[in-house]
C-alpha cells in the first residue's frame, strides 16, 4: 500500500501557538487535520482562520463538547483513515514539540509500516523538574505491564501511528478518553504485536504554556487506567513471556 501520512492536531483552548504548529506541519507538505475539542470561542475563530488560509491543506473537525485529548484524537483518526490515509502523526497543539522533526519520524514510519513511531523526549532546561521526576512512575508501569523495555516513554504526544492497527483497536476496546489515553494507546498497540521504534525528539516547555492536566482528575484516571492494564499483563503474560523467547 502507498505509503500516505497525514498530521492529526486535537486542539482545546490553545490560540496562541496552534498558528505556528500548523505553519511547521505545512513546511514539510502534509495536510493537517485539527480536531476542535469544544474550544472557547477565540480558540474556535482562530482554528477557522487557519482553515481559510491553508485551503486545501488544513481541515478542520468539531466536536460539540470536550471530549478529552483522547476523545480528540480517536475522532481525529477515525476521520482520516476514513478519507484513506495510511500513517498518521500525533503532535500536541501547545508548542513542546519541534516540528522539524517530522521528517524524521516519517522516514521510520515508511521504513516500518507496521510500527507505531513513538517520541522518547530530549528535554532542556525548561521541562519541570516534577514532571520530568513523575513520568517515571508511569514508565515503570508499562514495563511491567509489557513485561518489556520497548516502549522507553507513552506519554509522549509526538508519534506516528499505523491507522489500520490503531483504528481496529480503537473500535474494539474502550480507552481513557483524557490524558491516560497515550499511555493506554501504547500498551494495548504492544499487547496486539504493534512494533514500536522510539525516535528521539526535542521537547521545550513554553513559559507561558498552558497545560490541561488537572492533578485530581487525570492522576486519578491513569492509576485507574494502570491497575486494569496491570490486569489485563496478568491474563497476557504466557503471550508476552513466548514472545520475548521468541525474540531473543
């Protein structure tokens, strides 16, 4: 099948810097689609402006109410392997990810075609130090709930995705729809065979970024979410175990 990527934005309430994330996609020629996840009105006029200027190159998907990044994105990804794209690029819509860096992982998403490209951040000095030290406690947990090192970050929101393989899963099996939807998206991609490639990538914390993660809430989700995946690694573990003899 012809190799043909498409990049996927879910966007909420990020006005100020979506301009320059479109502008980076469209230096590398891919169409762009962005998911309005329920933005405020300025945000919305904003995401409509960028449509009218990038006709043709930028599409535009609304959803009535907040679903969540996840929410956003599952649309996002239904939509455009719908309209027969192949691969699809996840980028947040907040300015930490380098764009230039696309190219990149383009390149090892049509070397593997079935693998999901997965961002292994290279913070500089702007990351917070809290969660740089609290991503830890999520990767520990997928290591054990893959019985397995190849995923080395979930939480990274730049990644190419197979949209036959993660289209199949998004249909099947019910995922967080907020912020533990990345981490599940991995873990459950790996469970099905999915073969991740970590690509190194730049990673800037904006000072005036605006962050959506709300500590209770979303906390609260992904040790949910950790605890059903750690069931799930307990009925798959003969699987995961064969297939790392297998590997080896």
């Amino acid at each position: 099948m012809q190799f043909k990527p498409v990049v996927v934005i879910p966007v909420y309430n990020h006005p100020d810097t979506i301009g320059a994330m479109v502008r980076g996609v469209m230096e590398h020629g891919l169409h762009c689609l962005l998911v309005d996840d329920g933005s405020e009105p300025r945000c919305a006029a904003v995401l409509e402006l960028l449509v009218r200027a990038h006709a043709g190159h930028v599409s535009l998907v609304k959803l009535p109410h907040n679903e969540g990044k996840g929410g956003a994105l599952m649309a996002g990804l239904r939509e455009v392997h719908r309209r027969g794209y192949t691969h699809a690029v996840q980028i947040d819509a907040d300015g930490q990810h380098d764009t230039r860096d696309i190219p990149r992982f383009l390149a090892q998403a049509e070397a593997h075609p079935q693998a999901v490209v997965c961002g292994c951040p290279l913070y500089d000095a702007s990351v917070p130090k809290g969660r740089l030290y609290g991503r830890y406690a999520t990767h520990v947990w997928v290591w054990i709930n893959t019985l397995s090192l190849a995923i080395r970050d979930s939480m990274c929101g730049f990644r190419v995705y197979p949209l036959q393989s993660v289209v199949e899963l998004i249909d099947q099996v019910k995922i967080g729809k907020r912020m533990d939807f990345d981490t599940e998206v991995m873990v459950r991609l790996f469970w099905r065979g999915v073969p991740v490639i970590n690509q190194p990538t730049r990673v800037t914390y904006p000072q005036d970024g605006i962050s959506h993660f709300r500590l209770g809430r979303d906390n609260l989700l992904i040790s949910r979410m950790h605890a059903v995946l750690f069931a799930g690694m307990l009925l798959r573990a003969p699987l995961l175990l064969w297939r790392k003899v297998g590997a080896a």
